[in-house]
C-alpha cells in the first residue's frame, strides 16, 4: 500500500508529501508526521497537496493544527500544489488568508 | 418527481472504514452519472462526506445497539440528493449542530457550515432513533 505521508528535510525546511485522500481518517496521520518533523527540528514545514485530490474540515483542522505547531516552535507551515477541490474548501472556510498557497515547494519558502 | 438516473448507496456501522466506503459510493456515481459537471461533483461528495464524518465523529448510540450510518444518494437531470442516516442514534448535541464558521484558528467545527456553503438545501429529521441529514443541490 502506498504511504500517505512521507517528508523529507531540505536546507531550509521540511517537505511533507500528502497523497490521496486527507480526511477524518488520514488527519491524525498528518498531526503525528507533522509533530515529528518539527520535534526533530525542522519548524519550517511545507505541505505538498499536489496528490491531493480531496481535503475534508478533519483535513483542514490537521493542517490549522499543524500550523500552529510549526509557529510554536519558531517556524511556520505552508502548503503548495493545491488542487481544485481543497482551494474550494480553503475558499468556502476563509482559511486562505491563514494557509498560504504556493505554486511549488521549493517557492514557499523561496523569499525567506 | 423526475426520474433518478443514478443512485447508489451504502450501510454499515458507523466507523472509519464507512467513510472510505461512501467516499467510493461517490466515485462509482459520478462513473454511472458521468454529465454532471465536475463543479457539482466536487461540492456534493465534499457535502455529504462532510455529513457522514459528522456522524461517525459525534453521533451516540441510544441503547446497545452500535450506531449505524447508511446514505442514500440519487441523480436527477437537476438536482443531486442524498440522505445520510445514523441509525440506533441519539438526537445530536446543540453544540454539534452549530451552522457557524469558528475562529480562523479553531482545529475543528467547521463542517456544518461548510455543508451549508455547499449544498442548496440542508434539512433535518429524526424519527424512530434514526437522524437524517437531507442535502439536495439543484445543477
């Protein structure tokens, strides 16, 4: 079975992959990843949403969790590659403003 | 009452795996009803998969029988339907059935009002320890 979560750690932040489906079930998945990579020191975090074809509110609430958790320790957390159903939600829920979209991982942090 | 084109469904106890289930009930529709626009597929799988998670996070069994989740979804030329059911359920929490979107920095609470962005008409019933949420998007 394909691994939903994976990350990688780059010079200036960490890189989480999210694929298939981020709803009620995978969002504790996303939580747990996310506390690790930012316990093991890396605070600026992007999610990838590329492969992410559908986000629920349990979705949405795990990245404002993992958010939160990245600004705790210093650091911040953005997500790029987002596709036309999680834009819609991000839209529908005003969390746009506080999720910051960019075209690519390596852009989200390209400017700081 | 015009003709449904397309209707699938699904049963079973209320839990993880249902929603992945009704997640590909969904897919399955679109495949059977495929000239309804993307536009009204993404909103209506996003309302009712909304819906179910609701169910399976809040609702409490009324007596020993587990609380079951059922969903019934049809197709008609304009208009999408589903009713998503928990059954053996208590009548839900006030406070779970708030329609209002929570501050930007709340981690939960917001499916309610996002069903209610999504859908035409949003209702409710609750007979014989059953609820019912009714979600109905006019294309």
């Amino acid at each position: 079975m394909l691994m939903q979560f994976s990350y990688e750690v780059k010079d200036s932040y960490a890189e989480v992959k999210s694929v298939g489906r981020l709803n009620m079930v995978a969002a504790p998945k996303l939580r747990e990843l996310v506390a690790e990579v930012v316990a093991g020191g890396s605070s600026r975090v992007v999610v990838n949403l590329a492969e992410t074809d559908f986000m629920d509110s349990s979705g949405l609430g795990a990245l404002i969790g993992c958010l939160k958790a990245a600004r705790q320790a210093g650091g911040d957390l953005r997500i790029s590659g987002v596709q036309p159903q999680v834009k819609m939600v991000l839209e529908l829920t005003n969390m746009d403003r506080v999720l910051t979209a960019y075209s690519s991982a390596e852009e989200a942090f390209g400017n700081d | 009452m015009t003709e449904v084109i397309a209707r699938r469904g699904f049963r079973g106890l209320s839990n993880e795996e249902a929603i992945e289930a009704i997640h590909g009930e969904l897919d399955a529709l679109w495949d059977d009803a495929s000239f309804v626009p993307d536009m009204d597929r993404m909103t209506f799988t996003t309302a009712v998969i909304e819906a179910a998670a609701n169910i399976v996070q809040h609702a409490l069994p009324v007596a020993e029988k587990p609380v079951e989740i059922g969903v019934d979804i049809s197709v008609r030329p304009s208009r999408l339907q589903a009713r998503v059911s928990a059954y053996n359920a208590r009548e839900p929490f006030a406070e779970d059935m708030q329609p209002n979107m929570p501050d930007e920095d709340a981690e939960s609470g917001r499916g309610l009002a996002l069903i209610e962005a999504l859908v035409t008409t949003v209702t409710f019933e609750r007979q014989d320890g059953t609820n019912t949420w009714i979600l109905t998007r006019e294309t």
